[in-house]
C-alpha cells in the first residue's frame, strides 16, 4: 500500500526535475532565486579566495624553511643506489645480435648519454682533479660559492667509449657494454677517504657460469674519489657523474643470465633487505645469436 | 506483504462495522467482529488451517459428546500416556513467538546493507585487477589482493559488530519474555495434579479458581460464581459471568467457553481443555500483529538517506573520475584502482558501527529510566513522535479503582487518590460518617489475600472485584483492620451483586454488646437505595427524606457521575430486636427482612485515578509539540473526566457539546472552529470515512477516542499515520499488539502488559508510567542531535581523504594517501570521537521545540553535507596537504618537482630518480618517502579531526557557551586519537605492510594553524547563526 502511494510515474518525475531546474512560479533555477544564487557565488568565490590565500602563504612560509642548496634531510638516502645503462624496461638488456634493430636503441641511448662525457666537453667545462681524493670546495664566507666539476673523460672507458668503435659499445657482436652509474647524494663522501670499486657477478652459480668473463673500465671498476662530494645541481651545474663500463666478453648466448653489481666501499652498506637497489643493481643479460 | 495488508485492513473494516453498538447490551457484537477478522485473517495468513479451525462447535456438544470427542473422561481426566501423547503431537501449550527472521539471514543482511555494497564492490575490483595484472605479469605486488581481502574484512567484521549489537540488544528481551512459568491444575489418572501450563492439551479437565489464569481455551463443564476478565481478549473490563450452560451460537459469546490468557475473577469452575496454544483465540489475534508490517524506522529512514547520499557522491566522483583517468591516458587498470581509492575514500566505514554503538548506548541510558528498548532503531522514533495514542487505562491512570469522592451530610468530601495515600483527610467527626464507614466495611465481599501484613495496603492483593477492592482498601486505610472489624460484626445474611437487582445487601450482628439488634447493611446503583429509604442520615441523626434531600442527592448523584466515576449508594437498617431475636433464621431467598423504609446514608464515587506523575508529562509533551490521544475502551465521560485531569483535554478548552451547554444552544449550531477539543466515541468512527477522520485528527489539538475497539485502535493510528506523523502507541493488551505493531513505535507496558502486547511493542516501559515516554522522548531527539554531529564529523575528512586521490590523477604527485591508511582513519582514530559525540549534552531545551517533521528535517540535509564537504573538508584538504608537501620538500622534492612526477616516481626499474636537488633515489627510497607522506597526511587529518571534534560539539552555541570539558567523553577520544595515531606511526613504523614510518615530531604540528582556523571559522559560522536567525546565512549554514 505504501509503495503504491510513493511511486511516482515516469512523467511526474520529469515534470518534478523541470520544475526543479527553473520554477516560473517562484523564479527558482535548480532551486535557488537569483539573489540568492548571487549570494551564493559571491560567498563561495570570497571563502575560497581566502582559502586559496591561506594556502599559499602557509606554502610560502613552508617553502622559506627549505634551503636551494640542500635538502633539508636526507635520511632516505644513506645509502646511494646504483643504476646501469642503457637504462631498460625493468633493466632488461636483450641483444639480438643479428638483429641490429634490437640493440639500436641502445646504443643510440648511449650515445646520448655518453655526449656530455665527451673529452672536449670534459676539457672545456671541467677541472682536472688530483686523484684519489675529494674535491671538496667549501664556501669561504661567500654564500653559495659555485662549485666547479672534475673531468670524467670519455676515453676514460677504453673499449665501452664507444669512440670509433664498430661494435658499437660490442653490441653488434655480443659482447656488449652496460654502464654502471651510482646515485647522486649531495654532501655524501663516498668511501670514506679509502678508494672503492664495482664489481660483477652472476647472481646464482649457473648466472656465473653463464656469464662468462667480462673487462671493467676504468680498471678494476675503481671510482675516484675526486668526484666526491656532490654540491647540488643549482651550483654543481657540470658535475659528471663517474661511470664503470662492463663488457661482458663470452656470455653463453639465448640464456637469460643474472647479473649483480654492487660496489665495494667502506661507508655504502649493499645488503639492505628491502630496498635492492642500495649499493648495488641487479639486471638480466641476454644474447641471443642464432 | 504490500499486497496483503489492504485486504487485512478492509476485513477489520468489516469487522469493525459489524460491532452495531458498543453499550451493554450488544457487547457481544464486538465478539463477532472480532471473531470474523480472525477467520478472515487465517483465510489470508493460515489457509491450510481454514478448514480446521472454523468448526469450533465444542460449546453445543453436551458432556458426553465432549469426552467422546476428546476421548477423555470427565470425572478421570486423560491418562498419562493419551496426554504425552497429544503433547506430542499438537506441542506444548503456549503461543510461539512471532517468526524470527533467521539468524543467517539476519547476519546477511548486516554484510550486504548499508555501504557495504559499495565495500564489496571495492574489493572485488581489486581482485580483479590483481587478475588482470598477473595475467600480464606473473611477478606483479599482491598489493591490490591485499588491499581488496582488508576490504571483504572490514565489511565482514562491521557486519559481525552489528550484527552483535543487534542480539544484544533482542537478548534483553528474550530474558524478558522468560515469565514466571504458568501452572495449572488438571485430573489426570483420577488424580489431581498441578503440572506447568505448558504441558496441557486437549481433552485435559483443568480446575481454576478466582485469581487464576485460564491456562488454555476450556469449555466449562461446571462453574460456581465464576466471573472471568476478558479485558485482553476485547478490551471490555466488565468482569463476564461464566457458567456451562450453551447461551449463544457464536462460542466467543456463549458463556460455557473461557478463553486462554483471560483471568478468572472469582468463583471456581472446571472445564475440559479444547484449544490450546496457537490455536487459542488468543492465539489467533497475536497472529493478527504479526500480520501488520513492520514499518521502516524513521531513523532507518534516515539513515538510507544518508547512504544514498554518500553512495551517490561515491559512485559519481569514482565514475567521473575514472572517465578522466581513461581520458587522461591512464591505463584501464589504474583507472579501476582509482575508483576503488575513491570509493573508499568516500565511505565511511565506521560510520553505522558508530551508529549503532551510540543507539544501544542511548538504549542503555533509557533502560535505566525503565525505558526498556527492544529494537534500536526505536531509540530514536521516540525523539521524532509527533503524535501518542494512548491508552488510558494502566498508562495515565493508576488501574485500579480507587474511592475519589464522598458525600454524605450534604456535602461532597475529596479523597485522596494518589498512589500511596496513607491518611484521608476529609472530615471523619460526623456520626454520619461512621455509619457510612460501617456499611462500607461490612457490606464487601472482597478480602486481602493472607500473609500480606508487612505490604502497603494500596499493594495488597485483593480477591475480589475492582469496586469492591476500592472499597475495601479505602475502609482499610481510614478505619485500620478491616477483616477484625468483620469478624465482630458476624454476618448472617448475605445477597451479592447481581445485574437485576442492582444492589448488594447483608446483615450482620453488631460488635456492640448491648445493643442486640441485626443490622442489614445494603450498597447498590444510587437511584435503586435511594428508592427503599425512607429517612436520610445528616450528622448522624436520620431525617424523613423530603423533596429537598432527594434534589440534593440528585445534585451530587449527577455532578459525581459527570466527573466519570462509579457512583455507589449506601443504606442500613437496625433491624428491631423485637421482631428480629438473635436466633431469626434469614433466608435470602424469601426475604424475609424489610426491604424499605431503609436510612440512606451517603454516597461514594470511585475512578481509576491518574497517575500522579501524568499530567506534568502531558504538558511536557505538549510544549514539545506532541499530540497527546486519548484511546480507550472506556465510558466517553470516564474518558473525558481523565482526559481533563491530566490535561489531555486542557483546562480551558471545550468540545462542541461544552460549548452547546454553556450557550444553551443546540450542538449543530456550534461553530465547530470554536471547539478544541473533541471526544469521539467508536460509534461515531464506525461511521466515519477516511477522508472524516483526518478532519477530526487535524482539526482538533485535543481528541479522546472513547469506546473504541481494538480495531478501532488501528484505523486511528492509520489515520495519524495519513497525517505524516510519527505515531507512538501505548498498550497493554493482546488486543492493543496489532496498534503496537502498526504504530512507528510501539509501547508495551511491562507490568500490566501481556506478553503478546510486549512481543509486538518496540519498546517496554518497566515502570507502566507515560511519564517515562518523556524521558525517551528527550533521550531520542538529543540521539538525533548527536547523530547529525557524529555524521558531520565523518564527512568532513572524506573530503580530506579523497582530495589526495584526485590530486593524484589530474596533477600526478606521488600519491599522499594510501587506501590503507584511509582505514585506519575510519576505522581506527575517528571511532572513539565520533562515538563520544553521543554524549554531548543538549544545546537549547530540545523539549521545548516541535518534533521534526519526517520528511523535512533530514538527519543528513543540503546545509551538512555542504558544510562538511566543502567547507570543513576542503579546510581540513588544504591543511593535509601543507603537511604532505612539507615533507616532501624538506626531504628533497619541492612541490614544483612534484607535478606529473607521477609515471617516473611508480615505475619499479627506475632507481634514480631526480630530486629537486639532482640527487637521484631508488624505488624504495621513494616508496618510504611515499608512505612517510601518507602518515603525514595521516597526521595532517588526525590533528584538524581534533578541530572538527570540539566544533562539531554544537550547531549553533558557542563552543565557550558549551563548555570545553563538560563532555569528558570527548577528551577521552582525542586521547585515543592521539594514541592510535602515535602507535600507527611510532609503534609499528617498522611494519611497512601498513605503509607508516616514523614521523618527525615537527610534522605533528604543520596542521595545527589550519586546525585553528576551521575552530575560529566555525566559530564565525556560529556567531552569525546566532546573531541573524533567518537570514541567509543562518539557512545555508545551519545543518
């Protein structure tokens, strides 16, 4: 019985909506008359004025606590990560050796990437650094002193420069060049004043079978501590991160192979539980040659 | 059920039509009616019993046929084995409760109503994605099964909650149910036995006695004085005579059937048990309540609302929002996991937990006020009734006869008639009196029932009938022992009561010793004493009775019987010693003693008086904008005399007849705009229409229905019903359950009330007093209040909760709010303060304004949801995300960097992303950035929620006027917020599975200006409500 009362039928709901979008009778539009829709708009544009004000200055004032120079913690980054290039969908580096579309891309990213480490861009942006210690360049007394870079020259990779190279970075060949990169971290001293290197192994015995043998430059994967401290990018503008290129000389072709690198420095721990890129990166490695 | 009901209604129509007249002759009438809306209400509910039941004919068969029918034997009763075997087979002999919902359905329905669709829909869409995902990629997180499995839990275990609040709360009436097992005295095996009522069946021969309940429908096979109460079967308290012999082909009026759950008031008699439990008259008209559909509660009403709301927001922001995301080039899949995020971020999962802990907390607070709460919901009901129908008898009255006035020497005297009068205080130095005092004494049958000493008189329990026990208490109160006064006056004679004769006469020796004369001592109906005197007793002297004392006892005869009471003439005679030696044998049947000539004493007019504490309840509803019915069974004048008296029928206001008295004229000519108050009698509304009865009920304030019958009872709540009104019905009868059951809150009565009427009522009061109604009445609109507040609070964050995902698809910043910890907000810090918002004290005297109306006052209307959602909630917004941006920006990411970092930030191999100062993370680096976000967006919320928790304290008075600390409930909640939230991100920071981290202690206060600002808004808010009632503002901005 009651519901028999409350339904309304089909034409009634849609006069009730008409009547709901623009009432003649009290010069309601969706419910509202004109002042007070004017009302309504003014109040909601004023309110959210003010809103939109008071956001902002908090934001300003948020913001004036935030130096340009560093960050004011960088607890998340004790630990910088490691990277590899080229860089992959999910750092999977497939060569199909006979087909030089496969790797192409690659080494055209290299290419890119490698540009800025040209020796003439070297030479012309950047000092040349004693070796085998930090190049550290404090302010003295003038706020925000622009810091210079040291040079890491392209040549510096030897095989994997790519430089007249046929191979291609031995992309063409199989025995290809992956780049090993370590995180950016302002202020961080690498190593602790004692010299560091990357190394390379496959992740389980087979991977290392597989693997083969494979040449690091600069040798031994050694990183120099004069690229140590990083200033920032706002006033370290030419800063050139070091590299170690690994050519992986005989991997055991149309197998998927399990590479680690990590790097081998006394203040950078690499056996994080959760985050598997700390100190170190894994990626896969397949050549396939028919 | 929709299709059903009109017929059940149309039958009691016709039922109600066939009761031609409610006077005394044609009372059996009513039986008829009564009788057919039983059968037309098993032709539609029990049609396999149609057939079965209509032949009762057990009244017309002689005895013989009786113990050939029921194979038993009068004299020896049934065996042993034949009564074990017809328990067996028919069960035990009580009425089963109304159909129980079963509990698997009950518990399904909590895991399906409400939001939880919605829930489950979430959850499904996760695992879904999680399908599509694992299609594409076997390695893929199990992120989005765990996500939708918390989902289906939370769904579960909010279902699971409520479901246990709701047995909770039936289990206080299951305990309530659980009466005093009834027993019974039967012949079986020739022996007599007393066995529990429960156990009777068919064929058994039962004995009863005055004071006993009819265990069962029994024909009597042999009765002696017996006089039986059927007051819950029809509403009639007359008291009927019983005896066996045949007197009427309808067996509800013939004489040799009583009825189950009817009181035998006197006499004994035996009868031969022919029905027994549901197929028990009785039975039949509690089956009617279960007929009548339960209406929905104005708050289950209310509460729907509200979730459509909700859901609506929901369901068009995810909607909307997820053609964006696929407009937007987001891939199908995040598009999905978008629309979950915001479905849960739009439902308020703790929200009808909270509900419904604040209802049993509230039903609680009533019960201790003898508001006893059956089902929850009713909490409220009662806050939003607009209109009572009551019941006079038992709920405004005292329900029992009690002696109001006197008159005696000419003069009306008062009694007093207040629950506990100890000491009469009218003149009692007049010879009169103790003459009068003497009859009164002697000529009553009614006695206490032994060993009642230590009980106060007015709770003695008397045997006998309700003048009588009036009587008696009275002459208890006023004169001391009664039963030692009887046995010095030895009583030799005795004619009782009887309808012809009309009066009630004994004689009696005299405790004097030196007077031997007999004195005959007689009461009866006024006109017929007065009739057999001769002589008036004035001042203890008798006078001859002239033309001036008759007009005077006329006067008081009428003025006493206009007030509504029982008027009771009293008479006596010394019976000369010469004529009557103290060895005259009387004899009652031949009279041989005078019967005239008699000296008329005084008069005596008894009522069921009011409750003491009623007529102050009924101004109290009256100023809360309650219509206060009357609804009775009783005489229209009885009716309207306690309507006056409690006030009912306001002092200065008058019907139509009052009006015609007052000028003389006749009472068409009465203006009926004039008259505020009507009575209408059952007659009178036989012959109404529906469109008649809705004019009575709007157009008079006052209205007392009188004479009515059951049926009667559920066409006027009907018509209130018509009227938009929340009804609230008081009862106590079986025949008041289909009313109870038809009103949007029932009202059982827990002393007086049968067990039938208590099944159908919503809620009991323990104490029988309408006054209590009051209480719930304020207890239910303050719930309401409060749940407005409790609502108000948990929007507000929703916003909070679901800007971050928006945010997150159109500008593509790491996401500042996770799912998960958008739980552990509604499910976690916000349920304690929105709890504590139940106990929030009154703003204003909520007794004092007009019960909402329930189409238009909205728990959750425009100005609330609007409030809550874009002005609190986007405050609240912008505060969070100060908090989130500042740690983004003090760990390396300015708010610039921020914007469509999106893609980049969630991409698994990307492990070095750029920060604003060319430092470069890895996925997990920024993963703990991102959930080092959520908590600070988590503590962003918690810290203004506070805010939102002391201005959420009123609508419209200040905070300060309020007081801070009154509700310490409130403290204790942002306690517990605080708590929680310093557990979630200190305790567990190391469980990454719940995605918070430890926080640094700063972040905790980022929000705290923002937080002030929504208090001083609020504030504002509240000032210009207060300042401008009516304006605009105060319409927009007051929820």
């Amino acid at each position: 019985m009651v519901t028999q009362k409350e339904k309304k039928s089909c034409g009634q709901v849609v006069e009730e909506w008409k009547e709901f979008v623009w009432n003649p009778r009290t010069h309601q539009f969706m419910g509202r008359t004109g002042t007070s829709w004017a009302f309504i708009l003014l109040f909601y544009f004023v309110f959210y004025g003010f809103l939109t004000a008071m956001f902002t200055l908090t934001m300003w004032v948020m913001l004036q606590t935030v130096s340009d120079h560093t960050p004011k913690y960088q607890d998340r980054l004790a630990t910088p990560g490691l990277m590899i290039r080229p860089k992959t969908e999910n750092l999977d580096v497939v060569v199909n050796v006979s087909d030089a579309e496969s790797w192409g891309q690659h080494v055209q990213k290299l290419n890119k990437f490698l540009e800025p480490y040209n020796d003439s861009v070297q030479a012309q942006k950047n000092d040349v650094c004693r070796p085998g210690r930090y190049y550290e360049q404090p302010d003295n007394g003038v706020l925000n002193y622009p810091k210079r870079a040291c040079q890491f020259n392209r040549t510096q990779l030897g095989d994997c420069s790519g430089l007249g190279d046929p191979t291609h970075y031995g992309y063409s060949t199989g025995q290809p060049c992956v780049f090993i990169k370590m995180n950016r971290v302002i202020n961080f001293y690498a190593g602790a004043n004692q010299s560091m290197n990357v190394t390379c192994v496959g992740k389980r015995e087979e991977d290392a079978e597989n693997l083969g043998s494979f040449v690091m430059f600069p040798a031994h994967g050694n990183i120099d501590l004069m690229y140590f401290p990083y200033y920032g990018k706002k006033f370290h503008v030419n800063y050139t991160q070091p590299l170690v290129a690994v050519k992986f000389l005989n991997v055991t072709p149309n197998v998927e192979v399990n590479v680690e690198c990590r790097i081998n420095a006394v203040n950078i721990a690499t056996d994080d539980e959760r985050d598997k890129f700390a100190g170190r990166v894994a990626f896969k490695l397949r050549i396939n040659k028919t | 059920m929709g299709q059903k009901t009109p017929q059940i209604y149309s039958v009691e129509l016709n039922g109600a039509k066939d009761m031609k007249q409610t006077d005394k002759g044609d009372d059996k009438d009513k039986y008829r009616g009564l009788w057919s809306t039983c059968l037309e209400l098993r032709k539609n509910h029990h049609k396999e019993h149609v057939t079965k039941e209509i032949d009762l004919d057990d009244h017309k068969l002689s005895n013989k046929e009786l113990e050939n029918k029921y194979h038993t034997n009068i004299v020896t009763g049934l065996s042993s084995t034949q009564a074990a075997e017809l328990l067996a087979r028919d069960g035990p002999n009580a009425l089963s409760p109304p159909q129980e919902t079963p509990e698997i359905i009950k518990f399904l329905k909590q895991m399906v109503g409400g939001f939880s669709i919605l829930l489950w829909v979430g959850a499904i869409l996760c695992w879904i994605a999680y399908g599509i995902q694992f299609s594409n990629d076997k390695s893929s997180s199990l992120d989005n099964v765990y996500l939708g499995t918390v989902l289906a839990l939370v769904v579960i275990l909010t279902g699971i909650f409520a479901y246990y609040q709701e047995a909770k709360s039936t289990n206080i009436m299951a305990s309530f149910s659980k009466m005093i097992p009834q027993q019974a005295l039967v012949i079986r095996d020739s022996e007599k036995k007393i066995i529990p009522a429960e156990q009777l069946v068919v064929g058994d021969i039962v004995e009863i006695k005055g004071g006993d309940q009819i265990p069962a429908d029994i024909r009597l096979l042999f009765a002696q004085g017996c006089k039986v109460d059927n007051s819950s079967l029809t509403g009639e308290s007359e008291p009927q005579p019983r005896s066996c012999e045949f007197t009427h082909d309808n067996p509800l009026e013939t004489k040799n059937i009583g009825f189950y759950s009817t009181t035998c008031l006197e006499g004994t008699a035996t009868g031969m048990v022919i029905n027994t439990g549901d197929r028990t008259i009785i039975g039949h008209i509690a089956s009617l309540a279960s007929g009548v559909g339960n209406e929905k509660t104005p708050i289950a009403t209310e509460i729907e609302h509200f979730v459509h709301i909700v859901a609506g927001v929901a369901i068009s922001i995810g909607v909307l929002f997820f053609i964006i995301a696929v407009s937007m080039k987001y891939r199908v899949l995040d598009s999905i996991i978008f629309l979950i995020g915001i479905i849960v971020a739009n439902v308020p999962e703790g929200l009808l937990a909270t509900v419904t802990v604040t209802l049993s907390l509230t039903a609680k607070r009533m019960a201790k006020k003898n508001c006893l709460v059956k089902n929850l919901e009713a909490v409220e009901t009662l806050g939003s009734t607009s209109i009572i129908c009551s019941d006079k008898t038992g709920t405004l009255t005292q329900n029992r006869m009690t002696v109001a006035h006197l008159w005696f020497d000419n003069q009306i005297f008062m009694a007093d008639t207040s629950e506990d009068h100890f000491k009469q205080t009218f003149d009692q130095s007049s010879g009169t009196w103790a003459s009068l005092s003497k009859i009164i004494t002697l000529c009553n049958r009614a006695e206490f029932r032994p060993g009642q000493e230590r009980v106060p008189i007015m709770k003695r329990v008397v045997v006998g009938d309700a003048s009588e026990t009036a009587l008696l208490k009275f002459s208890e109160v006023v004169l001391g022992d009664v039963m030692e006064i009887r046995k010095r006056n030895h009583k030799v004679a005795e004619i009782p009561f009887n309808s012809t004769n009309k009066f009630q006469l004994s004689i009696h020796k005299t405790d004097d010793p030196t007077d031997k004369r007999f004195l005959m001592v007689m009461k009866g109906a006024p006109e017929k004493i007065l009739e057999k005197c001769s002589t008036i007793m004035v001042n203890g002297q008798e006078q001859p009775l002239d033309q001036s004392t008759a007009e005077a006892f006329y006067t008081a005869y009428m003025e006493l019987g206009g007030l509504g009471e029982r008027v009771l003439g009293f008479c006596h005679l010394y019976l000369s010693a010469d004529e009557f030696p103290e060895t005259y044998s009387f004899d009652v049947d031949a009279m041989n003693f005078p019967m005239s000539n008699l000296c008329f004493v005084g008069l005596l007019s008894m009522i069921d008086p009011p409750r003491s504490t009623v007529p102050d309840a009924i101004t109290k509803c009256r100023s809360a904008g309650i219509k206060v019915i009357m609804v009775t069974g009783d005489h229209p004048i009885t009716a309207k005399a306690i309507a006056k008296s409690v006030g009912i029928i306001s002092a200065n206001s008058e019907t139509v007849e009052d009006i015609a008295k007052r000028l003389n004229i006749a009472v068409e000519q009465v203006n009926k705009q004039d008259a505020k108050a009507v009575v209408v009698t059952g007659m009178e509304l036989k012959d109404m229409s529906e469109d008649q009865l809705d004019e009575v009920l709007t157009s008079y304030p006052e209205i007392v229905f009188a004479r009515t019958s059951p049926q009667q009872k559920l066409i006027i709540v009907e018509g209130c019903q018509r009227q938009d009104a929340v009804v609230a019905v008081t009862g106590d009868g079986v025949n008041d359950s289909p009313a109870l059951k038809k009103a949007d809150i029932g009202i059982a009565m827990g002393i007086a009330g049968s067990d039938a009427a208590k099944n159908a009522a919503d809620m009991v009061l323990l104490d029988d007093n309408f006054a209590s109604i009051v209480t719930g009445v304020e207890e239910g609109r303050l719930i309401f209040d409060n749940l407005k507040k409790t609502i108000a609070y948990t929007l507000t964050k929703n916003i909070a909760e679901l800007c971050p995902f928006l945010i997150y698809i159109i500008v593509g910043v790491p996401l500042p709010l996770g799912t998960i910890t958008i739980l552990f907000i509604d499910l976690g810090t916000d349920i304690v303060p929105s709890i504590a918002l139940a106990y929030e004290k009154a703003e204003s005297d909520i007794m004092n304004r007009k019960p909402r109306h329930k189409k238009k006052d909205r728990l959750v209307n425009k100005p609330l949801a609007v409030y809550s959602y874009l002005h609190i909630g986007l405050m609240q917004s912008l505060g969070a995300f100060l908090v989130y941006f500042t740690v983004y920006a003090q760990e390396g990411f300015r708010p610039s960097t921020l914007i469509n970092l999106r893609v980049e930030w969630e991409k698994d191999f990307v492990n070095n992303l750029e920060d604003s100062y060319g430092q470069e993370w890895t996925r997990y680096q920024r993963k703990y950035l991102e959930w080092t976000g959520y908590t600070a967006f988590f503590i962003g919320i918690m810290i203004q929620q506070i805010a939102d928790l002391i201005i959420r304290k009123t609508r419209k008075n200040s905070i300060f006027q309020q007081g801070l600390f009154r509700n310490k409930v409130i403290w204790v909640g942002i306690a517990s917020q605080i708590i929680i939230a310093l557990i979630l991100s200190y305790g567990l920071g190391s469980i990454t599975a719940l995605n918070f981290t430890m926080l640094r202690p700063q972040y905790w206060f980022v929000a705290v200006p923002h937080a002030f600002l929504i208090w001083v808004y609020d504030e504002v808010r509240k000032l210009f409500i207060r300042l401008y009632p009516g304006s605009w503002w105060d319409k927009n901005m007051y929820y």
